[in-house]
C-alpha cells in the first residue's frame, strides 16, 4: 500500500520554547529539504544527524524560524518511516507557518494518533504499546506516568504472550487427542487440561485485581468532601493541597470556589472533586433529595464526610451518616480544639465500620492520622510500581475479562464431562480475546477507533 508524508506538530502548542513539528512518510526528507536552507541539504546528511539551519518561505525567500532539524531515515524510526523533525524556536506563530509551509510542499497534516497508528501498522509496537502512548499522553500523574511507561515497555504484552503460548500449547496436545484418538504418545487427559486451565484462569484474575489500581493511578482516587456548611470542608481541602487555592470563610454557605485537584498524598493520587452543591449538603439534600445525592456521590471512589466537634449532630448530619455508609468514606470529626458538644458515641454508632478520625484543621492536628487512615484504606502505601504488571485501558479489561470467561467455561465444561473437541472452542476464544488485547486479530474499525482518541501530533 502506497503511503503518503504527514506532519504535525508534537509538542503542546503554546507551552515551553521549543516546539517539535515530525514528519513521517516516504518524502519527508524532500519536503522538509524544500523549506531548509542550512549548509547542506537535507538529502544529502546521514541519517540520525541534527542541522542547524532556517526555515524560509520559497515563495519570497523570507525566513521564518532559526531551526534545529533531526533526519532519521527508516526503518530505525519510531514509524519505521523516514522520520523528519524540526525544532522551531520562535513561537506559535513560526511554527504554524512552518507546518503550513509543510502542507503546501507536499505533506498532509496528519490525522490525530495517526504517527503511533503508523508505528502499529509497521509493527514497531503492538497496540497495547500503542494506546500506552495514549494513556501516557492523558496521564495526570507521576504514578500514572509510570503504569504507562511500564506498559509501554511491554510488560503486558509480555505476560499476554506467555498466557497465548500456554493456550496454545493445550491447543496443540487437544488436537493431537482429538485427530488422532489412536496417538497415546502424550495424552492430554481431562484432569490435565483442567489444571493447565485453572492455572490461566488464576493468572488472568491476578491480572484483573490489578485492574482497579491501575485505574486509580490513572485516574487518581475521585474524592468528594461532604458536610454542613462550615464544619472545614475548605480548610480540609486546603490542608490536603498544601496550597491555599479554596477560598475560607467565616460566613456559612459561603464556599463557592472552583476546586478540581490532583494532590499527591504520600503517592497516592487523589483527584478532588469540584462536587458544587453537594459541598453544601445540608440544602443539598432538601432540595433534590437523599436519591440525587447518592447519583452524586457514586461518582467517588471515595467519601470525606465532615462532622462538627463543637456542634450537636443534627438531622443532616445523621442523613449524610447514613448515606456515606454505602461508599468507601472516613469520617473525620473536625475542630477539636473547641469544647466539645458533639455525642461521639451516637456518632460511632451509626457509621458501623467507617474509620474514624479527630481533627483540628485550624491547629493542623490529626492530618497525618488522616493520611494513615487513607493509605491502609487502599492499601496502595506499600505497592511497588515496578514489580507489577498493572492493567489500567477499558478495552483491555473488558478483553481479560472475557478470556477469563471462556477459561471458566473450559473448566465448567470439564466438570460436567463435555467432550474435549467442545472445550476446544472456548480455549479458542480466550486466545483470541487476548490476541486482541496486543492488535493481533482486531478489526480496522477498531484500529481507527482507538487511534483517533490521540492527540493530534502523537
Ligand atoms: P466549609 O464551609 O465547610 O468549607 O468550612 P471552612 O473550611 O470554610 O471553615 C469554616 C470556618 O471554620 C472557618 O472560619 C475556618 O477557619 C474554621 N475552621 C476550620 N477548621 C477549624 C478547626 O479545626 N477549628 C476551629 N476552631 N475552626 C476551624
Ligand atoms: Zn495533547
């Protein structure tokens, strides 16, 4: 298939000094040579070499940019393509004239996703590689960063390959069994296949426990903080950003700051949310009733309910209590640095397991408490980014998900004594599963689905 030379730019526009515009395709080198004036042509350098040079408009030999160019000829290229990229210096606007000056000498702007689609296609990455870029690119964390990376690397694909091969080797001994019933050489006897099976079927849950944190690196830990008016809702989330972005006051009610963070708390990555109205609960729960306020809450991950320490519990306290039991939440009892009033035994009561912490965010006490309390909940305070493999993308768990239920039905099978060559199309059907899982056997549709969700210039 002939392709053709797209280019686009690759780095954030408008951030930094320098932007990168890439080119990949069979005339990248010309096109970016029609451009260039420096002390060579472009043609005429080695591959993987850096020139110094400008970036000048043909039609008025006027120059555009001072510019750094990398040539890398194919196929040691991300692409496996002639890869050009020029490093522009002087802004936005040299650097979208030097990509329009591009398009008008014979390259496309390249469709989003569409240089790690090339990648794929060319078979420099598998498309577990691929939307790893993706994930890389959206990810809000340095934990994230690293689940990325790591998947980037291959770990996945290397475990999906090991869990293929160990299919495919029962494959092969079912087949010899059913072809060929006479062939006693190496009988693959039902108890066997069962425990060949119930092997791949334990890593494929592993593989899956790690699904949530993997999603929880990704996204961060979606927290909501809940409370009546006043009770330190805004001092809370100022002591966990150390930053004082939230806005506190001493008017009930008054909290009306935009508040959507990430905050590191001892690498755990917990997205605040902007949760407005619900902050304020107490009408909250007037107004649309405790049913919405569940819709709202079931976004979190997790639930930071405040509760007064110098104030009776009330009706909306208690209306809060008993919704938060049905999420992960911590109570935190804020303000114990005035006397108390609150029944802490009623209190204990009515939140059953939930964990308990005092606090006196106006003193900084009982944060670190907190903290504790948030790393045991989600027992993440211990986990080693590198020893694991982690599966954090939509598709790819939906896809173990479904391999681990076709393994379920070989075992199922098994147990109620189907004959083997039935089994076998089960087995089949995991393999393929997770064959789609690293691109082998996925469909073009797909392929262009996933792609398009990129940024443009990856
Ligand atoms: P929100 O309405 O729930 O967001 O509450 P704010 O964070 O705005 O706090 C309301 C008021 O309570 C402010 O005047 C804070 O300074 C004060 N406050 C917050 N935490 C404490 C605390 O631990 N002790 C005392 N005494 N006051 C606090
Ligand atoms: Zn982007």
């Amino acid at each position: 298939m002939e392709t053709d030379t797209i280019a686009a730019i690759s780095t954030p526009v408008g951030e930094g000094g320098i932007s990168v515009i890439r080119i990949s395709g069979p005339e990248a080198v010309p096109v970016a040579d029609r451009i260039y004036r420096g002390k060579k042509s472009l043609k005429d350098v080695p591959t993987h070499t850096v020139h110094y040079g400008h970036i000048v408009d043909p039609a008025f030999n006027e120059p555009v940019d001072e510019v750094l160019v990398t040539v890398m000829r194919k196929p040691r290229t991300f692409t496996r393509e002639d890869v050009v990229e020029i490093s522009c210096h002087g802004g936005i606007v040299p650097v979208q004239k030097t990509l329009e000056l591009l398009l008008d000498h014979g390259a496309r702007l390249a469709e989003p996703g569409e240089f790690t689609k090339r990648a794929f296609l060319n078979g420099r990455i598998d498309l577990s590689q691929a939307e790893a870029v993706m994930d890389l690119i959206r990810a809000k964390t340095d934990s994230a960063a690293k689940v990325a990376l790591s998947q980037h690397e291959g770990r996945l694909s290397r475990l999906i390959h090991r869990l293929r091969n160990e299919i495919l080797e029962i494959l092969a001994h079912l087949a010899v069994n059913v072809d060929y019933p006479e062939y006693d050489a190496e009988q693959m006897t039902a108890q066997l296949l069962r425990e060949r099976s119930g092997h791949i079927a334990r890593e494929l849950e592993r593989l899956l426990e790690t699904a949530r944190q993997g999603k929880i690196y990704r996204e961060g830990i979606k927290t909501v903080i809940v409370g009546r008016p006043n009770v330190g809702k805004s001092s809370l989330m100022n002591a966990l950003t150390h930053e004082n972005k939230a806005i506190v006051t001493e008017i009930p009610g008054t909290t009306r700051d935009v508040i959507e963070e990430y905050v590191n708390v001892r690498g755990i990555p917990l997205h605040l949310l902007d949760t407005a109205g619900i902050r304020e609960t107490e009408d909250i729960i007037e107004r649309i009733g405790v049913e919405r306020s569940h819709q709202a809450l079931a976004q979190a991950d997790l639930v930071l309910l405040l509760l007064n320490y110098a104030e009776p519990l009330i009706d909306a306290d208690r209306d809060l209590l008993s919704l938060v039991r049905k999420y992960t939440s911590i109570v935190i009892v804020n303000k114990t640095d005035l006397p108390r009033r609150i029944n802490l035994e009623e209190v204990r009561r009515l939140i059953g397991e939930i964990p308990m912490i005092m606090t006196s965010l106006k003193k900084e006490q009982g944060i670190d408490e907190l903290e504790d309390t948030l790393v045991s909940l989600f027992q993440l305070g211990k986990v080693e980014l590198a020893d694991e493999t982690y599966v954090s993308n939509v598709r790819h768990i939906h896809l173990i998900r479904k391999a681990l239920e076709s393994v379920r039905e070989v075992i199922r099978g098994i147990d109620a004594g189907v004959p083997l060559d039935m089994v076998e199309i089960d087995l089949k059907n995991a393999w393929e599963s997770l064959g789609e899982v690293i691109g082998e056997a996925v469909s073009e549709d797909l392929i262009d689905q996933i792609f398009s969700q990129f940024c443009l210039g990856k």
